[in-house]
C-alpha cells in the first residue's frame, strides 16, 4: 500500500522568507500524481500544486514549487516570499490506483506552518 | 460557479444516533469521495462515488454508506453513531475523464458525538 510521510508536525518561518516543507512517498509504481493540498484555518483544503511523476521539470505555481526526487521519492514544497495568508496546514498527497483500477488519493498527516510577522 | 458544498456545517449527535451529510459537487464533475479527517490529521478515504454506485471503499465499517443522485450530489450515512466518529467530514468532487484526478473539497462538516 501507498504511504505518505511528512515528517515535520510543525514549521514556522518570518515574513518575506522561504520555507521548504517535507514530504516522502512509497510506492511501486512509476507513474503517478503528487500534489500539495492548503488548508487554511477555514478548513477548506485548496490544492496549491501537482506533479507529474513522467516529468522531470518541478512544478512551480507563483511563489510555490516543488522539489520532485523521483529516485528518492521525495517530494518538498518550498514556499518563497512567505505571507501570513500562508498560515495554514499543508498536506501533501498521493494519486494511486487500487487494484480495481480505480483512481484513490492518499494524504499525509500534514504539516503545520506559521508565518511569523 | 460555485465550487463543492457541504450542508451541514456542524452537528452534534448522541452516541448510536444516525446522521446524514449531503454534498454538491462542483459543476462538471461527476465523481464524489468522502474523507474522515480527525484532529490534526490527514483525511482519511471512506469512499468514493461514480455513476451512482460505490466503487471503493476505504477501510471503514458497514456503519457508514452512501448514496449518489442522477445530478451527482451524494450522501453520507453513518449509523450506530460512537464517539470516534466525531471528526471532520470533507467530500471532493471530482472529473472522471481528468488526468490529473485533482480534487476539489468542500467545507467539510464537523460532527461532533456526546
């Protein structure tokens, strides 16, 4: 089975720095999804960025990007030029396919940030 | 175009009592899942819904089920209420026809068992 590990429960960073949050997979597989899911203290989970794990070239969205370590199934977000609208847990997640053939996603237990002003 | 929403948005219920959460997927899907999501955990899969029938199912009893409608909203159901039910109930919609099977969540709905 598909496990998904974010080793840090919790991160803090300063306005206006970067931080890199943490996040290692297993699977056999060699073709699937990644993604980084916000969610904010309003509960509702937002995606902030996918990979495609045939891609070599990290994702980027606007201040987020990633770095996709396919040999060592690692997959980190980085977060530049922090804002406190950033404050939030972050959950990283993984698309698989059950034995069904069917499409299921696996999250993380999530890590939470805070943006220090 | 209004993203999924959840209604409703907190319960609280008595142990072995029955509860009911709806759903509304975001227009154009017509996939729906259901998570469990504890304090401070990650979501949990209970199961997922597609051309209304139930085609997977996490590992939860038989105490939750569900339902989807022709216009792909959905139900869940969970009898025989306990307290370790009490969490965090996200549905996320979703196209079948997507590569990249990203999700959109709702609100979520906070129940919570005495």
């Amino acid at each position: 089975a598909q496990t998904v590990t974010q080793s840090q429960p919790e991160m803090s960073v300063q306005e206006a720095e970067t931080v890199t949050l943490s996040c290692t997979y297993d699977t056999s597989e060699s073709d699937y999804y990644l993604f980084w899911y916000k969610q904010p203290p309003s509960r509702q989970m937002i995606l902030v960025i996918r990979q495609e794990a045939y891609k070599q070239q990290n994702a980027t969205e606007n201040r987020f990007s990633v770095n996709f370590q396919k040999a060592a199934k690692s997959f980190s977000l980085k977060i530049s030029d922090s804002q406190l609208g950033d404050a939030a847990m972050y959950f990283c997640a993984y698309r698989s396919f059950d034995s069904g053939g069917y499409q299921k996603v696996t999250f993380g237990t999530g890590t939470k940030l805070q943006v220090i002003p | 175009d209004a993203g999924v929403t959840q209604s409703p948005t907190h319960l609280i219920k008595t142990r072995g009592q029955q509860v009911t959460l709806r759903c509304s997927p975001k227009s154009g899907h017509d996939t729906v899942s259901w998570y469990q999501q504890a304090l401070g955990q990650g979501p949990q899969f209970i199961f997922q819904y597609y051309e209304e029938e139930e085609r997977q199912r996490g590992n939860f009893p038989d105490r939750f089920s569900g339902h989807q409608f022709p216009n792909y909203s959905s139900e869940l159901n969970v009898n025989a209420l306990l307290l370790g039910d009490s969490a965090l109930y996200l549905c996320a919609s979703s196209f079948e026809g997507a590569l990249s099977y990203e999700q959109y969540f709702g609100p979520g709905t906070r129940l919570t068992v005495t």
